[in-house]
C-alpha cells in the first residue's frame, strides 16, 4: 500500500495558526503554558520542514 503525501497546505495553514495565537496571547500565559506553546510550535515546525522535504516543496505562496 502507498503512503499518502500529507496535505501540506494545511499543515502550513496550522503551523500559522498555533504561530498567530502565540502571538495574541502573549503576556497573558503562565510560564508552563508558555513553554509548552513553545515547544508544540517547535515540534511542528520541525515535522512540517521534514515532511516538505520528503514529499517536495510546497509550491503556496
């Protein structure tokens, strides 16, 4: 069986998602909720640039 390119788009669409509320909230989370945003944005923009670069260059934009 294949394995189904994942949508990068979307994936990209999310990254920005997580990026913008970080941004919004800032000032207004505790230090763990703080860390814990960090890191989640951290792991998925990793997962995203190794996932581009296995199925190829996302073309938006």
């Amino acid at each position: 069986m294949q394995e189904k390119s994942p949508d990068l788009w979307v994936a990209r669409q999310n990254v920005e998602l997580l990026e913008l509320m970080d941004l919004k909230t800032k000032g207004n989370r505790t230090a763990e909720e703080s860390a814990l945003l960090e890191q989640l944005l951290f792991q998925i923009r990793m997962a995203y640039v190794e996932a581009e670069n296995k199925h190829g260059k996302n073309t938006v934009g």
